[in-house]
C-alpha cells in the first residue's frame, strides 16, 4: 500500500525528470525552428 510518503516520493520523482525534460524539449524547439 503507498501511503502518504509513497505519494511525495512519487511526486518528487515526477518533478526531478519533468523538469529537466521540459527545459530540454523547450530549448531543442528553440534551437531547431
């Protein structure tokens, strides 16, 4: 059972590889359009 930790885990988680891949995808679009 995930409790509230399991849930800020993931969200953290969510946050540390969301970000830097959406800095990425934005930056890459600049670079090539």
């Amino acid at each position: 059972m995930i409790g509230w930790w399991g849930a800020v885990g993931y969200g953290v988680l969510g946050a540390v590889i969301g970000v830097p891949a959406g800095f990425i995808i934005s930056a890459s679009r600049h670079l090539f359009d």
